[in-house]
C-alpha cells in the first residue's frame, strides 16, 4: 500500500471493539422483545436462546448457517483488522458446527480521511482468512461512514442432527476453553500505548486463529453444546447455555487460561466499559465464591475473536484435547441452583 504521511491509528474512533460497542445484552433483550416469534419447524435455532447463528433445515440431512458481524477497528494494521474481523464472524459458524461456504463482506469507511488503499488492506486481510477456513468471499457492501467498521456476513452448512447449541448441555457435562481470556483488556491496553510489542503480536495471534479445529474437535467427540466467548465475556455466554440447557454452570476460575500480559494490564489499571456491562448483567446470576478480583475481570472480559466454549461429557474430553491442544477444562455442568452461575 502507499506510505501516509502520518502512522494510521485505525483504532482512533469513538467507540471500541474491544470495550463491546456492541449493545449490552440486557438492552438487547429489550429490543429484541419487539420482534413477533413465527414458529417454523424448518427454523431449528432462532434468536430466542442467544445462539450464535441460525440455523434453517434445508434436507434432513442438510442445514443452512447465517451470521452477520462487523465492528470498528481493534487493531491499527488495516490488514490484521481485517483478519480479525473475518476471524470473529467466521467463528459464528463454527460455533454452531458448520462449515462456512460463502461471505460477504460488510464496510463502513471514511473515504474523505483515509486512502482506499487502507480499506484495499482491510478486504485483502479478510478474503485471506475466509480463504484459509475453505470458504470464499463472493461479494458486499460498503457506506461512508465517520469511522471505520468491519465485517462479514457468513453462510455455512451443518449437520441438522449435529449442532452445537446453548441448549445442549447436560448436567455431568465437562467444558473445556480453547483459546485463553483477555482480548478486551490487551486491547486496552494497546489503545493506550502500553502494550509491549510481543503481548501485542500474542493477542494478533489469538484474534486471528480460526475456530475450526475446535469445532471438528467438539463434533468427533459427540459434544452437543458450544458457543463461541465474545463480547459478554465468558460468564455472559456461559449464562446463556445454563439458561438455554436450564443448568448451572460451575467455573474454576484460577483454571481459566489467560493470554500473555493480562496480568500486567490488570496491574496498571486496565478497565473495560463491555467489562463492566457484562458484570451488571450477570451480577444477579452469579456465585463469586473464592474469586479474585483479577479473576472476575478476566472472567467478564469482553472478547473478540475468543475461542469456543465446549460441554462434553467427561469420558471424551481427553479425546478433545488430543484432537484441539489449545484446550483447557474450565468446569462442569451441574443442577440448576439458585444462581446460573457458580465461580469456584
Ligand atoms: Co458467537
Ligand atoms: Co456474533
């Protein structure tokens, strides 16, 4: 691309990915609540449980898999944001057991601050991970806007008999994390000009690995149940599959692996305003037990990109780990207590 007079900062905008511009999920339900259900028997995962796409049965042994995700730049490299972005979205259908087949491609972009050759770099980084899921980038959509976002819209196939949804847990399930927490907070971190350049090219590397290992991993053990870990953190979308599954979902937390200078960012004061919505919402749900503070930080960080959250049952999880090497035990599927959520 052609040099800019000055170093872009991509990640100069108004809201933040890493902080969940998104809608906090309280207020989401809110909104959601104006939407009529039509039941349809060939809608086999709707919006209701929170999944992370939808699913529609085409054959009965065929099933459609539709996402959207887009968000404004976490990382300043126009082609790593576009990485990333391509990474998370894909990651929906994953997360539901599917193969991703196509996407589009989904841009906001202020035409009149930066060169199109930024926005060339944001598709380019894109197209290179849709491409290495075996997937292909077949068109999209793009508005002027006052800062950049990105993202795709992704449609995949899956087994109608083989999905992994919220509601699939079972009490003795054990669940395993495949990419360590902490996302939101080094980007922070980053956006504060506090990140050294190795914690840096650690969270590039993790926001940039695809779900799909993991997925197949959860599939060849017969797992029912996954979600991927975005922007409600691990405790939001672990609530999701207790409510979904009408569970309780136990957490270890000093199990729950955390990427490289998480610690180090907690330390210098790093806060997240996703962080604190997630703990509002879950607040009412959860047992803290022993947790630290540090703990439930890393517990509430909002993710992009994260891993996916798998329950399985105990006599396959060796059997995950061997297939998924990134994985980690992170807790158990018991009876549904009083809270959804029990932090050991
Ligand atoms: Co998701
Ligand atoms: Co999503």
């Amino acid at each position: 691309m052609t040099a800019a007079t000055a170093p872009i900062r991509l990640t100069e905008h108004a809201s933040c990915a890493g902080c969940a511009a998104k809608l906090g999920a309280a207020d989401l339900a809110t909104a959601l609540g104006a939407l009529v259900p039509r039941p349809d028997a060939r809608l086999l995962v709707g919006h209701e449980t929170f999944d992370d796409a939808a699913v529609y049965r085409i054959s009965d042994d065929l099933a459609l898999v539709q996402t959207v995700d887009f968000f404004a730049p976490i990382v300043d490299d126009p082609f790593d944001f576009g990485r990333v972005a391509a990474t998370n979205a894909l990651s929906d259908v994953y997360a539901m057991g599917g193969e991703p087949m196509t996407a589009l491609a989904i841009a906001a972009f202020p035409a009149a601050a930066l060169s199109m050759d930024v926005l060339g770099e944001i598709l380019r980084g894109g197209q290179s991970v849709v491409h290495a899921a075996g997937a292909l980038l077949v068109g999209g959509h793009t508005i002027i806007d006052t800062e950049v976002k990105f993202g795709l819209a992704v449609t995949g196939r899956a087994h109608p008999d083989r999905l992994l949804t919220n509601a699939g847990a079972r009490v003795g399930d054990v669940l395993v994390l495949t990419k360590a927490l902490g996302t939101g907070l080094l980007a922070t971190q980053g956006k504060r000009g506090r990140l050294s350049e190795a914690h840096a090219a650690g969270l590039v590397r993790s926001m940039t690995t695809l779900n799909d290992v993991a997925s197949r991993a959860a599939l060849s053990v017969g797992a029912r149940c996954a979600t991927d870990v975005t922007g409600f953190g691990l405790l939001g979308h672990a609530s999701h599959i207790a409510r979904a599954s009408n569970v309780t979902v136990r957490i270890q937390a000093s199990q729950v692996p955390r990427l490289a200078g998480v610690a180090e960012a907690l330390a210098d004061g790093a806060r997240t305003g996703g962080g604190e919505r997630n703990a509002q919402f879950v607040s009412a749900h959860v047992q803290w037990g022993s947790a630290t503070t540090e703990d439930r930080a890393v517990l509430l960080d909002p993710q992009t990109s994260g891993g996916l959250l798998v329950a399985m049952s105990a006599d396959r999880v060796v059997d995950f780990i061997a297939a998924c090497p990134t994985a980690v035990v992170v807790g158990e599927i018991v009876p549904r207590s009083a809270a959804l959520l029990e932090i050991a």
